[in-house]
C-alpha cells in the first residue's frame, strides 16, 4: 500500500489496483474506495510495535482482514 500526505491511498495486487482516500481517526486508520465495500469507510485498529523501529519500518503494525500491514511514519 502506499500512501500519500494529502491522504490519498493506491494498494495493487496481482489481479487489480485500489485506489481512494485515507484518515487517521483516533487509533484507527480508515480507508474508503469506491471499489471496496460500495464506498463505506473501512476502518481498523493501529498498534505500536514494541520492537519495530524506523529503520526497519516497522514502528506500527495495522492488522486488517487479508494481512498483517508493518509500517513507519518517517519516510
């Protein structure tokens, strides 16, 4: 997935591309495409890693329904 600073979003996969809008919202990173779930936002809980750091992008771990996301906020 990745991620831009005026909250858009573009995630590929083998067979299709997602794109849309994203929000931090709390704990909670939420996504909204109108390719996925007829528009509604989907949103889902951030953890920190307690071993993750920037170097390894892995500071915080987004778990959804597919996978397990690892990710920094420092580019």
């Amino acid at each position: 997935m990745e991620l831009s600073a005026n909250g858009d979003f573009a995630l590929s996969s083998q067979n299709s591309i997602i794109t849309g809008t994203f929000t931090l919202e709390g704990n909670l990173f939420c996504t909204q495409s109108a390719a996925t779930l007829l528009g509604r936002k989907f949103c889902g809980p951030v953890y920190r890693n307690p071993v993750g750091s920037s170097e390894t992008q892995d500071e915080f771990i987004l778990p959804d329904s597919v996978t397990v996301w690892y990710f920094s906020v420092a580019p």
